[in-house]
C-alpha cells in the first residue's frame, strides 16, 4: 500500500494491492490527509472486492480482515495500519498462519508500542476468524515489550567550559551553537546562510532535513547570534574548517579526543571510543532549559518533537516545578 505524489504533481495518488489485485489512481486530493480518507475507501473496497472472488472451501486472511472491518466503524488509522500489515505478509489462507509469520510480517515495528498496537489488530481478526468457524484456534503470537530507556547524558556548564577549551578551533562554534540552540549535528553543520536571518534572530531547517519531518523554525539567544555574526558569511554554509573555504563534514576523531582530554570519554580495552557524544550536546541542551524553568511543551516546540512523551525524559530536571506542589499534602490555615 502507498500514497504518493509523482514528480511535479501536487496532488497525491493512491497505490494500492491485495492478493494479485492492484488498484493505482489519482486521489484528487492536493491536502495529504483527505487523500488518505479517500485511499482508505478505495481500500475497503478492494478488500471487498477481494474477499467477494474467494472460492468456498479454505478461508484466508482476506476473508477475516474484510468481515471485521464490516461489523463496525473502522477508524483510518486502523484501516492504515491493516493495509501496512498485509502488505508485508505473504500467507494466504488462515489454517496455515502461525505466530512466526506474524511476527516477521510485523518486524518493520521500531519499538515495542508499535509492535504490540499492531498485534491486538491482527489478534483481534484472528479471533473473529475462530468464532466463525474459520479458525481453529488463534496461533500464539509473541508479546515485546520495551528495552529499558536509554541514559541521556549531558554535561553541567563547568564541563561544558573544561570540553570547549578542549576543542579544536574550527569544531568551537559549531558545537557552542549546538548547545544553545539543540540543533542535531546534521543541522549544525550543514547549516546555510539562506537559511538564516540575523535580523529576526532565527535559523530554519526544511522537512526533509528533519528527523520528524516538519519544516523547524529556531529562534536565537543572544550568544547563538553573536556565534553566527561572527562567521564567513561569503560562502554558502555556515561553519567551515580553519583557514580553509570548505564546510565542515567530519567531526569523530577531533571530537572524541577533546572529550578524552577533557575527561568525559576513554578508550576501552578494544580500542573503541566510549563516552560524551555529540548528539549529548542536544541533550544538554534540553536538559539546561527545564532546569531553569522551561515548560515542557514550550521545549517540545523549540526542539521540533513531535511527541510530548520524547520531551518528559527530561521532566526529572525540574524539582522546583514539582516541589511547589509537595504540600498538597498539609493541613491548610
């Protein structure tokens, strides 16, 4: 399944398949998410259409997934989500289903939420498939859970002083800029000047550049300006290398021997690199705005999240938010 739109065009088309049948036409639609409602339809009705030329004998996943959608308002996004899995599984008829298959067919799922959203789904239409008849009984399908979240480390502003000293000249405002605006190190460096405006004090990143996919406007404090007022403004990036009229694409090996001297990475038996990153910098970053107040959707928004749950890893930087409400407790008057 796929929405798309073809080259110079701006209205999306809609890519559909299932089960050797293949659906592709134009939506009509310019806005992204009313073609979706209209690819959604054109979906069911496939399904259907499908579900409609089985022959009688063994009944197939088709089958299953089309009488549940009928028994009662279907959301898109649960129509989505059906078609995305369908698209990756390939076996036809219910009895030779098992729960390897539909593991596999979901191995596209990045986290554990996705993955089990996915599966109350497929369970759901597998048990349908049981009370009909169809089924004999619903294939033990694998439960994930979470991995444990990973640390966000950053640095205090004394360390912070100790790893820029350490610096090479040309990583010193890059990475300076880094951690007062939260830029990713993709952004910082590749960074141009027709993307910045001194006057109004801001930088943008466009969608594409984007780990969220959403054109970012930043806004810049005082030392993020004077940063940018004080580079070559004649050539098109931002941050070049010393002396030299080239940008600058390699961080690695001068970042991580700044952080060894500065005492915030070694070099383990192996050989490799452990310790401070530069994406610690976004970390750092966000974690010196909650500590001095910044609400956290305000820094959902300065940082270009999409999801508000990315932004309370950095909750526990804020007691004093908490602590005002710790005498909920006590007697009043």
């Amino acid at each position: 399944m796929s929405l798309y739109k073809p080259t110079n065009s701006t209205v999306w088309w809609s890519d559909l398949r299932s089960y050797g049948k293949r659906l592709r036409a134009t939506t009509g639609e310019t806005d992204k998410a009313r073609a979706q409602v209209v690819h959604n339809q054109r979906q069911m009705v496939l399904w259907a259409d499908v579900a409609a030329q089985n022959p009688t004998g063994s009944k197939s996943w088709a089958d299953a997934r089309s009488a549940w959608v009928s028994i009662e308002r279907r959301s898109d996004s649960e129509i989505y989500s059906l078609s995305k899995f369908e698209e990756r599984f390939n076996t036809s008829y219910l009895g030779n289903i098992d729960g390897f298959d539909v593991e596999r067919a979901l191995s596209f799922c990045k986290t554990a939420g996705t993955y089990m959203r996915y599966r109350t789904m497929i369970v759901a239409v597998l048990n349908l498939a049981v009370k009909k008849g169809w089924l004999a009984k619903v294939p033990e399908v694998a439960v994930r859970k979470d991995k444990k979240k990973k640390r966000r480390d950053w640095i205090t502003h004394e360390q912070w002083k100790k790893l820029y000293a350490e610096l090479p000249s040309h990583l010193r405002a890059p990475a300076e800029f880094a951690v007062q605006t939260g830029l990713r190190q993709a952004n910082v460096l590749g960074l141009k000047w027709d993307h910045v405006d001194l006057n109004r004090c801001v930088v943008w990143v466009d969608a594409d550049e984007t780990k969220g996919d959403e054109a970012l406007t930043v806004p810049l404090n005082n030392t993020a300006r004077l940063i940018l007022s004080a580079q070559d403004c004649t050539h098109k990036h931002v941050f070049l290398y010393a002396n030299r009229d080239q940008a600058i694409t390699e961080v690695k090996t001068a970042w991580q021997s700044a952080c060894i001297r500065a005492g915030l990475g070694k070099t383990n038996a192996e050989g490799h690199y452990e310790g401070f990153t530069w994406h610690g910098l976004r970390h750092t970053w966000a974690t010196w705005h909650v500590q001095n107040g910044t609400p956290l959707d305000v820094l959902q928004k300065l940082g270009g999240w999409k999801d508000l749950r990315m932004v309370t890893n950095y909750a526990h930087h804020a007691p004093s938010y908490l602590a005002s409400y710790a005498g909920n407790t006590e007697k009043k008057g």
